[in-house]
C-alpha cells in the first residue's frame, strides 16, 4: 500500500480526531493493505447521458418472487437504457422507516434476493448504493451489543450525558432526542426516531468499520454511494451537531480512500438543508462530495408552476455555478421523502410557504414538522406525490393538463445543471396512495406505493395518464443524452425574460455546443425572444427571432453552429 495514502488517511484523522494516534493509522493501514489485493474497476465519469432513476428494491414486485430481479427485468424491458442509473433505496435488513433503520448493513434483505442479484442489476445499469452511515435499528447485533455491555461495542452508540450541552441541537424530527432501552435504562442518542440509534464517530473503530463497509459496496456494484442525513455524524456538546468540521473531514476520507481503489465512484451528500450548508459539502470543490442533493429544487420548481410566477426560482438559480471537472448537482423532483421545506429558508416568505402547504393539504398530502432549539415546530416537509402537488384544482382539469404540467415541471429538471433523478412514481406517472398513508399512519406512505408488474405493465399500456407521462419523460430525456450542452460540467446561464418564464442557456465548452431552454409556468400563451437562430430539438425544425410557448409548454433550441 502506497505511503502517500496512508499519509492523506493519517492528515484526515488528525481533522477529525485532533491528533495522531498511531494506533488508528495502523489500523486503517491493514485495512487498506486487505482492500488492495481486491480486483477494482474505474466507471467512466457521469456525462449528459446519465441518468439516475430513484426506486426501492422492491417497488415493482411479483407474488412469491424476490423482487430485485422482478425490478431489474421491469426495467430492461419498459424502460430500456433511458435510465442509466438506479439509485436502489435501502436494500438490507431493517425495522422501521420503510429502509432507513438498517439492522445488517452487509446483508441484502430476502424478499429483496440476494448480492448475486445485485451483481445481475449491475451489469445492465450502472447502480447506487444508500449507506445510512448516521444511525442504525435498535434491533441490530451492533446496538445489541451495547446493551449487553460487550467490550467491542461499548463505544459504538452515544449515551445521554448530564454535561451534554443540547440547548443548540439542530432537530429534523419532534421526537425526543434520546431514548431508554432494555430493563437497564441504558440510553442513546436518536436523531430520528427510538428505533434509529445513532452510531458514534467519535469512536475510531467505528469510523474504521464504516469505511470497511464503503468499500464493499463499491467492490460489490455500486457506482455512486448516496451519504444519507450525514450532515449529522458527528456531536459535540454546545454545537447545533450538523455540518460540524469532522463530518466534512469524514467524507474527505472517504473521498480520499475511493479515489484510490475506484476512482469516479460518485459521493452524493443527502443533506435537506438550506442551500449554502447544502453545498458546503463539495468542500474543494475537489475533496469532498461528487454530488450534492439540489434540495431547493423542488420546492421553487412546485411554487413557480403554483403561481404561474418563476421569478423566485430565476433568481435563486442564478446563483448556481459549475463547481469543478470532479463534482456537480443531483438534481430531482420528487423521491422517497417529501418535498423538503428547509431549503426554501430566506427564498420564500412564511406567507409563501403556507400557500404551498395549503396547496398540498387541498390535493390530499401531509406535512411533516421539525423541533427547532427554541422549542416551536416549524414546516419540514410536505408528503405529497409530485405530479398531485402541482395540480391547480380550479384550472388544472383535465389529465391532459396534469400530464402537460409534469413533464413542464420535469424539463427543468432535465435542463439545469448538474446529474438529474427521476423519482420512479414521477416516471410511471403514478397518483397519491393515499390508502398506504391512512393504513399506516406514516405520511411519508402516500408516495411510496408498491407496484404489481403486471398490474404496472397494462396501466402504462392503456392508461392515458401513466402512458403520457412515462413516453413523454423517456422522449424528453433521449433528447436531452445527445447533447453535450447537458453535461453536468457545462457551464449555466439563467435568464430573467418574464416573470412566467424560466430560462436559461447551457454551453459546453470543449465542443462549443449551446442550448437554449425554456418554460412556460403559465396557463397562458407566452412569446419568447430567442437570443440566436438554431434548431428546435422537440420538432426539428429552424427557429429564430420569437417562439411562442403554449400554457405549460416547453423547448430546447440548439444554436446553430455558424452563429
């Protein structure tokens, strides 16, 4: 093993541990020398053509069958290479929160399959692991252990310490921040819930265990590792316990340790924060996260088609600048949480907010709240299918409307910069279960419904909704891989043309190549002034001087390459 590496590994433990314990270095350095000896892989770097669509392993399912190859031959079939990557939610063993309390990090769970299938999936798309490094069950053999008192695991979960200054404690939930388990009273720290015990970084062996497991997913398919709720690894009494600088300096070992064995493996930070914590995880720019979730999209993109009023979303995303050759924006929608809200924090006014609660509450979803340190509640998220979300009730009142403004909304998506996710409700052009959150008590349900292939199958055949979503989202994306004005490295220029409207040009400068986007998040017709002369890439035909754009209507035009 390389001296140089275990001298950037021993830098980062100082970062994070604020000292050289040559204990630690040591035993990273046997890690290392073991990983060495494994056969490693370079994906290519993601380019226009990626994209990424978001589904748990088993949302589409087949009676009596494990559902990661059901999942796997659904996709070959309906959806073909359209989809490039899948980001496959937690796959292992868990208790609660439908994935996010994992009780086997190294296990795949059996109604999922098996890591043969995994290795099968990996070879038709490239895949995405979840690593819910913050915390695991209650039930799992690590926090079992530490009731038990094992030698091992003493160190691996955090007890409630009467010096603990928690005062500033930054809460995404309402639930206590601690809880007791077993006929011991022995407690630990709970960002999120009882049964998800945060695990303690403080611990060097935990650290050490965790990396052992970044780098079996990577050896075992993955090609991007999504960090979830990392913003929160690390406390330290008096702090707000997110963002803290050792939670940075982790994924910078992280980042250091993949680069060397699968250079290209992509670090995504799942951080629902506003926007300038959210990017302070791509550190250098270099050293730390590949990609950052682009949480304020969702909520901006929901309240310009709302208000028929883009100007909020233009002028946030004119502050939005490539970041380096090495790292760039994921970019979604809709996924397997709500609609976060703290993102929107000093972009839209609590009047703002409330009209978007309103709206979502009105088209049947939920809100979720959070515990601030002053003891209020506040807005976190709203449960809400996307497509539902969008919906005007007084003017939006046909499927056709419906369907024109989802795919309105997900040409934004596919056009600003950065790597763009799909949600796999969004690409099936599915409804709000709504009978999922009422049975389950769980608002986060209603957009997380389980699909029956075959069911699936006939409803994007024969129904007018689902078929026009799922064939108008696959003929915008195949559009959109052929251009290299797409890649999540070129550059973005937002324009401010009329309130209406959201626009902007991307340009690629290795081939010069140039696309001019716009929407109309109107119901009215808009004319558009075209900034060059170039080609409708939707119709394939000439376009200069005005284009105008139909209620909720769209287009990508290329520069012609004399201009």
């Amino acid at each position: 093993m390389k001296d140089e590496l275990i001298d950037q590994i021993a830098n980062h433990l100082e970062d994070i541990y604020g000292k050289r314990d040559g204990e630690v270095i040591n035993k990273f350095q046997e890690l290392m020398e073991q990983w060495s000896k494994k056969e490693w892989t370079t994906p290519a770097a993601p380019t226009e053509q990626n994209i990424y669509l978001i589904t748990y392993g088993d949302s589409i399912y087949e009676e009596g069958r494990p559902t990661l190859p059901t999942l796997h031959k659904f996709l070959k079939e309906e959806v073909g290479g359209t989809i490039t990557d899948v980001h496959l939610l937690p796959m292992f063993p868990y208790t609660s929160d439908d994935g996010f309390s994992v009780s086997d990090y190294r296990t795949i769970h059996t109604e999922l399959g098996d890591w043969s299938d995994i290795q099968n999936f990996s070879d038709d798309y490239r895949l995405m692991f979840d690593f819910v490094a913050n915390h695991m069950s209650q039930s799992s053999e690590w926090f079992q252990k530490y009731l038990e008192d094992d030698p091992k695991y003493k160190n691996f979960f955090i007890p409630k310490d009467p010096d603990f200054i928690s005062e500033h404690v930054v809460r995404p939930r309402t639930s206590p921040l601690y809880h007791e388990y077993g006929t011991e009273g022995k407690t630990a720290w709970t960002t999120f819930s009882k049964d998800q015990v945060d695990v303690n970084f403080a611990n060097p062996d935990v650290l050490i265990e965790m990396t052992d497991i970044l780098l079996s997913y990577a050896q075992q398919g993955a090609t991007s590792i999504r960090l979830d709720a990392i913003g929160f690894i690390w406390k330290e009494s008096g702090t707000s316990c997110i963002h803290l600088p050792q939670a940075h300096a982790i994924i910078q070992l992280w980042n250091t340790v993949m680069n060397a064995f699968q250079p290209n493996t992509q670090i995504i930070t799942e951080t629902n924060v506003p926007h300038q914590e959210n990017i302070s995880y791509f550190g250098s720019g270099t050293n730390e996260a590949n990609m950052v979730y682009q949480f304020t999209l969702p909520p901006l993109v929901l309240y310009s088609f709302m208000k028929h009023d883009a100007s909020k979303l233009t002028q946030w995303a004119q502050t939005i600048e490539p970041v380096s050759e090495e790292a760039t924006y994921f970019n979604f929608l809709a996924s397997h949480d709500g609609i976060g809200m703290r993102p929107t924090e000093g972009l839209l006014k609590e009047d703002e907010k409330q009209e978007l609660v309103d709206q979502v509450k009105a088209n049947g979803g939920d809100v979720s709240y959070k515990s601030n340190p002053d003891g209020s509640q506040s807005v976190y998220e709203l449960n809400i299918n996307y497509s539902e979300a969008l919906k005007n009730k007084e003017e939006d009142l046909t499927v056709e409307d419906e369907v024109q403004k989802m795919l309105a909304a997900h040409s934004v998506l596919l056009s600003v910069i950065g790597v763009p996710a799909i949600y796999y409700h969004s690409l099936l052009g599915s409804k709000n279960d709504e009978h999922g959150m009422a049975e389950s008590g769980i608002p986060r349900r209603i957009n997380r419904e389980k699909l029956q292939v075959n069911k699936i199958r006939e409803e994007l055949q024969t129904g007018p909704r689902r078929s026009s979503i799922f064939s108008g989202l696959q003929e915008m994306i195949e559009i959109r891989k052929k251009e290299a004005a797409f890649s999540p490295y070129a550059d973005q220029e937002v324009l401010n043309i009329d309130p209406r409207i959201f626009a902007l040009k991307r340009m690629d400068p290795k081939s010069g190549e140039e696309v001019f986007f716009v929407v109309n998040t109107s119901r009215e017709e808009v004319e558009v002034e075209m900034p060059f002369k170039g080609t409708d890439l939707f119709h394939n035909r000439k376009v200069e001087g005005s284009v105008v754009l139909s209620g909720y209507g769209y287009t990508w035009v290329k520069k012609e390459g004399d201009n």
